[in-house]
C-alpha cells in the first residue's frame, strides 16, 4: 500500500484525526516507540467510527478489532503532531475493512490495515451489520486502486 497524502486529503471518504506526540511516547532510541502508532492507528479508527457509525449501532452491539497490520515508513520525533487518515476499502457481512496512514510533517511515517467485526454483546459472535451502517459504508469505500 502506497498512500499519497494529497489524495488522502483530496478523497472526502477519508476521515482524518490530529494527535500530540507526547515525550513520554519516546523509547532509549529517541524515537517514538512502534507500540504508539497502533495507538494511533487506534484514534483514527475510534474517531471514524464515532463520527459515521456509532450513532447507528443496534443496541447491545460493539467493534473489536480482529486484525491490525502496520508498516512503518518513517520514524517519529517528539515533539511533533500527527495526521492519522483513515477510510474503508472493504465491507462485508459483520465486519469492515480499514486502512490508514500516519501522516507528519516528513510525510507518511506508517500504513496500517485492519478488519473491524460487529459483535452482539449477548452472543458475543459477530452479528450483521446493520443496513443503514452498511448503506453509509459502501458508500465510504476507497477502493485500492483509487
């Protein structure tokens, strides 16, 4: 996955958080440690699904996070502020497929992908999304080649 910032920023489908890079991110390398940008690829997919999906979620159902793969590009400095851009490239029947890219100044530092899966918290077995989710969802999705 090679993603462009320009056309990140360009794609309305694309929602995008800002984090603080924080001194306390930091490792003895003097960079900020690998286990921060999955907490950042975190942020980008809590505030994308807050924004377009939450207020749809049936009653008694939550996301879990079924796979996260990232590739880091760059390295991370405090102090510094970042750009997570996240956006759909895949829906299916309970779950949603994500990527991402961590953005600074330097350009992309990381590109993540993960499955988000829909679960009933009675069964707590993946459970369809629902319809109107999956209308707004589709129309969310980046296709790769895009």
């Amino acid at each position: 996955m090679s993603s462009d910032p320009a056309a990140l920023l360009r794609d309305p489908r694309v929602v995008w958080v800002e984090d603080v890079l924080r001194f306390r991110d930091t490792d003895k390398n003097g960079h900020i440690n690998n286990s921060v940008f999955s907490v950042l690829c975190e942020s980008g997919r809590v505030n994308l699904f807050g924004l377009k999906f939450d207020p749809l979620l049936r009653p008694g159902t939550f996301y879990v996070i079924a796979r996260l793969v990232i590739d880091f590009r760059a390295e991370l400095h405090y102090p510094g502020r970042v750009n997570t851009a996240t956006w759909l490239n895949r829906v299916g029947r309970s779950s949603m497929g994500l990527k991402q890219a961590i953005v600074s100044e330097a350009g992309v530092a990381a590109e993540s992908e993960a499955v988000c899966v829909l679960m009933d918290g009675a069964t707590r077995r993946p459970t369809p999304l629902p319809d109107e989710m999956r209308r707004v969802a589709e129309e969310m999705v980046r296709p790769d080649a895009a």
